[in-house]
C-alpha cells in the first residue's frame, strides 16, 4: 500500500554485537604488521600494531589506533611524534617482541634503528618507514585514533612482506620482476 510506512513505532535499538564476536570477524581482516615508535621528552617507546591505515595523500595522512591503557600510550601523547615501520616476513620475532610484555630496552636491542626528521627509531630492513607528527588524536571506544602527518619516509626495494590473519602471521611474497 503506497505511503504505508515499513516499520511503526517507536524506533528499535540496533541488535548488540558481542565483543567476542566481533574479534572474531575482525581476525579475518588481514593486515599489514607494523611496529609504531616514538622518541622525545617522554622516552623511547614502541608497539606492534595492525590498525594503521592512509587517511589521504595530501597531505600525506596516517592513522594509527592505539589503546589508552597501553603502557606506552602517556610516550606517545606526549612525544607527539611516531614513525610507522612496516615489517618485513623477516621482522616476525620483533613483532612479537613489540606485541607483549617485554621492557623497551630489549625491544629496541633486538633491531637497528635510526631516525629521520622527528627522531622517532627507524627500523633498518622495514619495507617502509613513515615517520610523522601526531596532528590530531580522536576518542572511540577504549583507543584513540592518531592522526599522523608523514613529514619524511623511506622504503625498500627489497623483502617480503609480513601480514596478520586468522591470529597467525603470513609472509607475503613479493611479485616476481616483469
């Protein structure tokens, strides 16, 4: 019947997903694995992350997702600066060193790093690194969302790449030359 409205009533509430649900699809978005650090007045800082994505390229825009109960969140808010290191299948013991528990002092003994214009380490053997200045930071959930001004990178010409899915890595063979 025209003009019929599709529902009536009063509006209902969307269903509630469960947490465990949703981390259960979201282990089916595979990733790229990155190691996020920073450097400054707040200390050397660093942790694995999968939630990295482009914003946009102009200007050259990153965002990273990082909880505010992690341990190296008040490093980062303070630093106001982070490089963006995408790991090579080779970084998968690093990965998992950043990932957990570990002191920063033995994180960053496991690598050789350097730096860029920010100072935030540089992963020597990253595919790429993005360093950047943190230039907005939005609340959601239990993280914040860092938006990251890449000022200076670098990238590599060689090494596989290194993705996350189902909870497991995944070395990812780069293309054969044409």
């Amino acid at each position: 019947m025209p003009g019929t409205p599709l529902i009536s009533g009063a509006p209902s509430r969307p269903p509630q997903v469960e947490k465990q649900e949703f981390r259960d699809a979201m282990a089916r978005l595979g990733s790229a694995v990155n190691i996020i650090t920073t450097d400054g007045p707040a200390g050397r800082a660093g942790f694995t992350a999968s939630a990295v994505c482009s914003v946009t390229d102009s200007p050259p825009t990153l965002l990273v997702c990082l909880n505010r109960a992690a341990s190296v969140y008040a490093a980062f808010k303070q630093n106001q600066a982070l490089c963006v290191n995408t790991l090579a299948a080779e970084h998968e013991s690093l990965s998992n060193l950043f990932g957990g528990k570990t002191p920063m002092e033995l994180r960053f003994s496991a690598a050789r790093w350097s730096t860029l214009a920010t100072g935030a380490p540089l992963l020597h053997g990253a595919l790429a690194s993005f360093d950047c200045r943190i230039e907005q930071i939005v609340s959601v959930g239990t993280h914040d969302i860092l938006f990251c001004r890449v000022v200076a990178l670098t990238c590599s010409e060689d090494g596989h790449g290194l993705a996350y899915f189902d909870r497991r890595y995944h070395p990812l063979p780069r293309a054969a030359a044409q």
